[in-house]
C-alpha cells in the first residue's frame, strides 16, 4: 500500500516535471516587438545586400541583437538603457575581433566578455537575454574574422567594430521611434531615468551566486572546448550560459537546463534544415530576419523555445565565409551542446555544496 502510494506520487511529480518543462509562460507573443527586432537587423543587412557587400551586412547585422535586450522594460527605459548595451555589445564585438589570432586569446576573450556581461546585465537587474547575446557576439565576430572569406580579409578589429556599432544604432533606432508619436509619450508610458536605472551595481548573494557559477561554467568549457578542438571554444559556452542564468534554485536550473538542451538542439537540426536549402543572396537574408523575428515572439513566454531561433541564428551568421560540412557540422555542434548543459549542471550542483549555494 505505501509503496503504491510512493509510485502514484513519483508519478504526479513527474508529470507536473514535464508539463513544466514544455510548458509556455503567461507572457502574450510578441509579434509587434518580433518584427522591430527583424527591422533592426534587416536595415543593415539590406543595405550592405543592396551595395553588393553583404558578408559586411551581417557582421553589422549582430549590432541588431541591441534590439533583443530588456524586454520587460517600458520603451522609454529601453531608449535610455539601450545605448549602454551598444556600448556593451560593440566592445564585445571589438575584443571578439582583436583576439581572434590565437586560441588563447580567444579562450580569454570569452572569458573576460562572460564577466563583463555579468556585472552589466546582472549587476544592474537589465533582465533577459544576460549576458549571452554580448558572448555570442564577441563569439561570431571572431568566428568570421578567422574565416577566410576575401572581404573580410584586410578588416581592422576596428572596422568589425564600427560595422557592428552601425547596426546597433539602427537596432536603436528602430526602438526609439515610436516615441515620436503621442501614443508613447502619455505619462504612463513613463519609466526610470538613467541615474535610477543605473544607480550602482546590485549584488546580492543569489546574483554574486549566478556570476560565480557563469564564470566558473564558462572557463571550464572553453578548456574543454581546447581539449577538443579550437573553433569549438565558441560553442560550448554558450550553453553553459543559457542554463546557468536561469534561476537559484535546483529544480528551476535543472528544469530550464533540459528546455534550454530541448531548444538548443531543436536549433541546431533548423540549421541543418537551413544548410540543405542553402539559400543565397536575398534568401539568406530573409532567413536571418525570419530568425531574429522568432527569437523576440518567443522570448518571454518560453527561453528554450527562443534558443531554437538564437542558435540557427549564431550558426548561420557565423559560417559566413566558411566552407561548411552539413553532417559533421550538427554532429559537432549537438556534441557541444551536451557538453555544455552537462558542464552547466555539474557547476551548479558542485556550487550547491559551497558557501554560494542559493538554496
């Protein structure tokens, strides 16, 4: 009897498991806030197709991801926190680009754009994406600045900047311009002013916990990413990231890391779906806004779900300029993936038995 008793609540604590990791958040879609995001990336990326420049385009095009930071804020915040994150994010592409020449130097750079991101975003409370879209821009800018494609060849570390900076600032735009019309300007669509929102780092011991456990998450994968072989530096990473951000507590992280695995590996078969197209020119452009679209509809009602567009997005932006393997591509980047949840979740739980615990 006890032991029937004990299986039937096994068995109601795994379905509500389950129904919890495919589950959406009450959030609505963001269909209207999804296509700002693909206008911000698509000015760029347009205008450098248009001129017959288009691996610069979607370099320029990564300043679009601006577009996907602090979601939850009210448009006005946005305009006076986005220029930090520009900042952030062209910095980001700027050590990308600069330390692209030797591994180690791009094992510190992910490193250093990790810690980075985590005092800004986390230390002032900016929410979602974290410091992720920062990594996976300094990632793919030095992705392609080791690619061998003829226009980026004699490309400055500060020209990748400057591109980059070009399509954060028309992200900015994008945003901003609504609050043209009155409809934005009523005092309830009101919000923080600069020295509120930014009004000094916010570390409690939980957020200390989250930034410990990155860091410590991310030097370990980029070793492991050594260990197998050099270009897999970008990838581990970024996993480790996306589940370690997600929550203090055991159940959450380790409910989030299995969607978060769900999402990442669901977006590296659209990638593989999207090689054995193999669209070009303008195709190849409609495809990236179709993803960066997805990424900012999803976002707020299911993160794993967002993964499914971020990681086709990473994958697509970054090959430019490479010859790509379709098979040995997915087989290395589902390897990565694992490894990086399974990275994600040992720091968790060897932190857990630490004095940084968050239980």
């Amino acid at each position: 009897m006890a032991a029937s008793l004990q299986n039937k609540r096994t068995a109601v604590k795994a379905r509500k498991n389950f129904k919890e990791v495919v589950a959406l958040n009450d959030n609505p879609w963001r269909w209207e806030v999804g296509l700002e995001a693909a206008i911000a990336m698509g000015i760029p990326l347009l205008a450098f197709y248009f001129s017959g420049h288009l691996t610069l385009g979607f370099i320029s095009s990564l300043g679009g991801l601006t577009a996907l930071h602090c979601p939850q804020l009210k448009r006005k915040e946005r305009a006076v926190v986005l220029p930090v994150v520009i900042l952030a994010i062209t910095f980001s592409s700027l050590l990308g680009a600069y330390m692209a020449t030797d591994v180690w130097l791009k094992m510190l750079c992910i490193v250093l754009v990790t810690i980075i991101g985590c005092v800004f975003m986390i230390g002032w409370r900016l929410g979602p994406p974290g410091p992720l879209m920062m990594v996976l821009v300094a990632a793919v800018t030095g992705k392609i600045a080791s690619s061998s494609a003829p226009e980026v060849q004699h490309l400055s570390s500060i020209m990748y900047t400057l591109l980059v900076g070009l399509g954060a600032f028309a992200g900015y735009v994008v945003i901003v311009f609504p609050l043209l019309f009155k409809k934005f300007r009523k005092p309830e669509h009101n919000g923080r002013k600069f020295n509120e929102i930014f009004s000094g780092l916010k570390f409690d011991e939980v957020s200390k916990a989250i930034t410990l456990r990155i860091v410590t998450g991310v030097t370990l994968a980029v070793l492991m990413a050594w260990v197998f072989k050099e270009e897999r530096i970008y990838w581990m990473v970024l996993p480790v990231i996306a589940v370690l951000q997600a929550g203090p507590s055991v159940r959450l992280t380790v409910i989030k890391g299995v969607h978060r695995m769900i999402g990442s590996l669901l977006g590296v078969l659209l990638y593989g779906i999207i090689l054995l197209i193999n669209p070009q020119g303008l195709g190849l452009v409609l495809t990236v806004l179709i993803l960066q679209f997805g990424i900012e509809v999803v976002v707020m009602r299911n993160y794993g779900l967002a993964l499914m567009f971020i990681t086709p997005l990473a994958l697509t932006i970054a090959s430019i300029g490479h010859n790509v393997d379709m098979m040995a591509t997915i087989q290395a980047r589902v390897l990565d993936t694992i490894i990086g949840i399974v990275i994600a979740l040992l720091v968790f739980f060897v932190f857990e038995k630490t004095k940084f615990r968050t239980q």
